[in-house]
C-alpha cells in the first residue's frame, strides 16, 4: 500500500494560523488535527458564542460547531463522520460532559471509540472542547468493526474497540463496574486511589475487549495512560511491565479529571493484527522509544527527563541566568530529536509525522515552542496542543508524542 500525506485545506479564510495541517492522509487512514470552535484570528467563532436571549450552554454550540469542522475536514480529505473509528475529546472543564455527550450521540449513529478527559487548558482562550479524530479514507475498501465483549460497558454512545484493516483502536477505559462506580476490588487497602489496583483492573477489561475484537495485548503496539495522580510510578510500572510479552511504545501524561469518581487512571490501547513489527532498540524501563507496524510507527511520549525521572541540567536554564535561554525551546528541540532517532529506527523519520499530540504544562510556552516546531517540519501534520497539570518528570514542560508513516510519503 503507498502511503499519503497530504493538508486538507477548506478555505484560506478558516486556514489555522498555527503550524498544523487540518488533515494529514497515511494509507486508508485520515488524521485530523483538534479542532476548536474558533475562525481565523477573532477567536471563538460567532456561531458558537451564546446569546443572552437564548438558553442554549456554551459547550452545546462549541460542540456543534466543532464536529461541523470536522465533518468538512473529512469531506475534503475523503472521508466522512461515518467513517471514524477514534475520537480523542479533551474538555475544559468535566461538568460540560454531560452536554457534549447529548450533541455527540446526534452525530453520531455508529459511534466511533473515544477517549474523553479533562485538561487544565485548551489553545483558545474561552474554548471549552477541543476533538480531533482517526477516520477511514471512503475509497479504502476497509469496513470498520465495532467489538463488544464481556467487559464492563461504556456508559455512553461510543464501543469498547474498533477493528480497521489491521488495527484496533479502543476506547479509553477506567476501573468501573458501569453500575457503582469504583468496584472494591480496584482499590487499595487505606485508600480508594491505589494506581497499581486500578491499572490491573483496567488492563483485565480492555484484554476482554481486544479479544472481542480479535486481538491480544501482545499485540498492542501503542498506549496512552492518563492520570490524575503521578506520585506513584512504582505502582504503575510494577502492573504495567508484567502486562505484555513485547512492551507497546507508551505515553504517560496527568490530567485534570477523569469523569469517574475516585478513578486515577484511564488507558487506550492501540493493536496490530500484522507481523511486521519493529521496536526501536533504545527504551525505557516502560518500553520502547517507538514500535513501526505496516505502514505507520508510533512513538512513546517524549519528554525531558524519560530515561532517569530527572531532567537534564543542560535542558533547563542555569540557575545563576534564568531568563538567559528557555526550558520549551531547550526540551522541545531534545524532544523533537529524539523522536526522529526513535522513527529512524523502526523504518520512519519525524518528517513523515502524520499526527502529534503535544502536552504543555504551560500554554504561555506555546508560541516558543511553536518556534521550534515550525523549524522542524517543512510540511506540518495534523495536531492537538494541550495543556496538563503535571509531566511525569519534574521540570518536564513539554511532552511530544507522534503517528508517523513508515515510508516514503507522496502528497495528494
């Protein structure tokens, strides 16, 4: 299969002003970048913005607007709504789920799997949601397959995986019962909050639903844990590493909310029903730096500080001359580096990025970073930029993490 990269563009007039394609193509794949309820340089646009005489929230039209957006977005690129088999969602602030859940279920009749949580700041001041989405190309010939298992049920619109060609993507699952909440066997014996007992209970659910969708956790080739509580990693590690046979390249990142009460953890999965896996041989105690399977590679989340816990001294400003040079530009640069190592390494390069999700502890870093960013990539892919509270080393203010095709990209 050749793969394609290509920019979705609707109009000059809604083109981002940031460095992002709107959609980037990589064989039957089409990625989009987040989209936000916003136009041009006005911010958000006036479609989303309540009017005083109206009792309509916020979070419904900024909803609306957004997957609007990326219905055209997928129009152009060749796809649709119907045919999207991920959704990542990110909100403001968790009591607008309710609301954004209603509006999704509308767009909705094949709900795609999703992962929803709550981050401590979005790139526009005022939004309130920012989605971006994994669909499949409508000439792909690839039908997708939703799975049901055993496992707990989502509690709302979306399935706990979905089958694409060789991939399966899943929904992000946490430890609930879909009837109490928090079940007693995913907590701890002094507290509610044990990491190590929810990540077991978790991960024993989503082996459920893999298999539902004809695969194993060997299989898995990328993870994505979101956390609300950083301060045991040990606890983490121990479940995660007796977990899979071959490590999946992983990012770990803290966020704000999780939409379970007393939940810490939530985890999405990614599998590979094909042979041709490649690991990168530089890792860390959690996995590799990337894994490359067929056509795409998929990186570990980046960060200052990964290998050790402890951010280097040359990635952070001298103490004696602080406002001498910058911890983004610094780190980011280390980042970006090291994740065009870990592609080489399993058949890609960072100049073949499909898709990135980038986590700032600060958003004001943004426009520094997006310096760097702009030196790197000639052509830029798909992107979501948001801000969490916590890194998993401390010092760590940039986080990078990469879809990538395996080969030579032509632009369509």
């Amino acid at each position: 299969m050749v793969n394609q990269q290509s920019s979705a563009v609707r109009e000059p007039a809604v083109h981002p002003l940031i460095w992002q394609a709107e959609s980037t193509v990589a064989g039957p794949f089409v990625f989009t970048s987040a989209v936000l309820a916003t136009v041009g340089s006005t911010g958000i646009t006036p479609a989303a913005t309540p009017r005083p005489s109206f009792l309509v929230s916020d979070i419904t039209l900024q909803t609306e607007s957004v997957l609007s957006s990326i219905s055209d977005t997928l129009a152009a690129a060749g796809s649709s709504l119907a045919h999207v088999v991920k959704a990542n969602v990110f909100l403001a602030d968790p009591t607008d789920f309710y609301e954004f859940d209603r509006v999704w279920n509308t767009y909705f009749t094949r709900p795609p799997a999703r992962t929803t949580v709550a981050v401590s700041g979005l790139l526009v001041l005022e939004a309130k949601i920012e989605i971006s989405v994994v669909a499949l190309r409508a000439d792909s010939g690839i039908t997708a397959v939703p799975a049901t298992s055993d496992a707990p049920r989502p509690m709302t619109k979306k399935v706990e995986a979905v089958t694409a060609g060789d991939f399966v993507f899943t929904s992000g699952q946490l430890a609930h019962d879909a009837v109490n909440g928090l079940p007693t066997e995913a907590t701890g014996a002094t507290t509610r909050c044990d990491v190590g007992k929810q990540t077991a209970y978790v991960l024993a659910n989503m082996r459920r639903s893999l298999a539902a969708a004809g695969a194993t956790a060997d299989q898995v080739v990328k993870a994505q844990t979101l956390l609300t509580d950083l301060s045991d990693p040990a606890g983490f590690d121990a479940v995660w590493n007796s977990s899979h046979t071959g490590l999946p390249a992983l990012a770990t990142v803290g966020i704000s909310a999780l939409l379970v009460t007393d939940t810490i953890i939530e985890i999405d999965l990614t599998a590979y029903l094909g042979d041709t896996v490649r690991r990168s041989e530089r890792d860390t105690s959690r996995g590799p730096d990337a894994v490359g399977c067929g056509d795409l590679a998929f990186s570990a989340g980046v960060y200052a500080g990964m290998d050790t816990g402890d951010v280097p001294p040359q990635l952070l400003p001298h103490h004696a001359y602080p406002y001498y040079s910058s911890a983004v530009e610094l780190q980011t640069e280390w980042v970006l580096d090291r994740l065009d190592d870990a592609l080489t390494s399993v058949g890609s390069s960072l100049g073949r990025t499909v898709k990135a999700q980038v986590f700032l502890r600060n958003m004001a870093d943004f426009p520094i970073f997006e310096q760097v960013w702009r030196r790197r990539f000639a052509q830029p892919p798909a992107r979501s930029v948001v801000q969490v509270p916590r890194l998993p080393a401390e010092g760590a203010v940039v986080a990078v993490e990469v879809i990538a095709a395996a080969r030579e990209t032509s632009s369509i």
